[in-house]
C-alpha cells in the first residue's frame, strides 16, 4: 500500500486524507497497548512472578508469530491461577492508564454521533471498567474464571465463545453492522498487533497505533507519534 507522511510521525495509506469524522457510523477499538498502556495478562502475571514467560508469549502473539492465538491465550491464562481479584482491582487503580489521546477521540467519536465498540483479547475485568470509564456503547472481551475470589487459570465460556481472538474481533464488527445498519465503508478499526488485523481488514479505515510492523504496513493510518488523538487530523471534527 502506497504511504505518505501526512504529517510528521502520522503515515496515511490508500485513503483521501482529511475526511470528515462524521462520514462515519462506527469505531473499534483494541484495549491493551491501544486504548491502555498495558497488556494486562502481562501485568496480572507479574503478581505470581511469571511476567516474563506471559509477556514473551504475548509478545509473540501480538507480532504474528504465533499462529493459535487461542492456545497461546490459554496458556497464558493457566499461568494466572491464584491471582486474587485484589490483586486484580490493585493493577487497575495503579498500573493500567489510559493512553494519550484516547478519551479525546473517544469524545470526540461520541460527539460525531458514532457508536463506539471495544473489542479485545484482553479481560472482563478490564473492559468493564474501560466501558464505564470512557462511556463506550458495546464490548466484547475474555471472562476470567474466578473461584474464592481467586483465578482458577481458566476461562468462561461465553454465549459467543470462549476466545475472543482477532477472528471474533472481525466477527463481532460485522455483526455490529448487522445490529446497527450501518455500511462496512462507514467503519473505523484501531489496533497494534496481529490479532487486530481481521477486523482492520474488512473496516473502511484501518488504524495502527504504535503498532508492531505488520499492522503498520497494512493499515490506511499509522500514528507512529503521538496520542490516539492524532486520527482527528486525518478524519476531522
């Protein structure tokens, strides 16, 4: 896909650029390392000592490396056994931060009339509080199993499924569509790692942000600089 600088640190691919925000019907947003600071499997295997081998494994996975998304997510979540749902409040409150620019563009989302959509690999407990915090209108992310206020290492089943992998992300923004009327064309999706391709694929705007260099490449918009704001200088208020 043919690239310029749109801007110093913003890369626009295969897209007239600027373009009203308000052409637009509907955003998807990745959670961890897009919307927030942090991969959070990571962060809640650090409480039983084991960031290290989680973090490599994710890493892997968010590169492209790793061609079962989903085993590699259940390894991961069986190496989280015993983490406490206290610990799990505690990684919220003082690790997970909101990364620059994202509740400007959230807002500034809202106010152009688009439905905002959460879609991630990550966990329940997070997307949650993400939802409520930001004020994002649907979701669709991982349920922890929780025993005695304690992970059992294993995850819920949902009425979807059990993974929500970069398959279900496209999945759930086609139906989304479906639900709401709304044209493929009129869609937005932003992410930074390999499981975040499906969705960005059929999207009408794909979005990397700081994103590993597959998703770079293939994306109409790369901000390699800045806060996730930086996409209203491509699709304007």
């Amino acid at each position: 896909m043919k690239s310029t600088e749109f801007a110093p640190g913003l890369i626009v691919a295969g897209i007239p650029a600027p373009q009203p925000l308000r052409d637009f019907k509907l955003i998807a947003f990745d959670m961890d390392s897009t919307l927030i600071n942090i991969e959070c499997v990571d962060e809640i295997a650090d409480a039983v000592g084991k960031k290290a081998e989680v973090a490599a494994i994710t890493e892997a996975a968010m590169r492209g490396d790793i061609a079962d998304y989903k085993e590699s997510l259940r390894q991961r979540v069986a190496l989280l056994k015993g983490v406490t749902l206290a610990q799990m409040d505690q990684i919220y409150r003082e690790r997970l931060q909101l990364n620059p620019g994202a509740a400007e563009l959230v807002a500034a989302c809202k106010a152009a009339d688009l439905k905002v959509l959460l879609v991630s690999g990550g966990f329940t407990h997070f997307t949650d509080r993400i939802r409520d915090r930001l004020g994002i209108d649907f979701t669709r992310s991982n349920q922890l199993e929780v025993a005695n206020g304690a992970l059992t290492g294993r995850l819920v089943h949902q009425p979807w499924g059990d993974i929500c992998d970069g398959a279900e992300k496209r999945t759930m923004l086609l139906q989304m569509c479906d639900t709401l009327g709304v044209n493929l064309k009129q869609t937005i999706a932003m992410g930074d790692g390999a499981n975040d391709l499906p969705m960005m694929s059929v999207a009408g705007i794909s979005v990397a942000y700081h994103a590993k260099p597959a998703v770079r490449e293939f994306a109409n918009v790369s901000i390699e600089s800045g806060g996730l704001d930086r996409l209203l200088e491509v699709l304007q208020v």
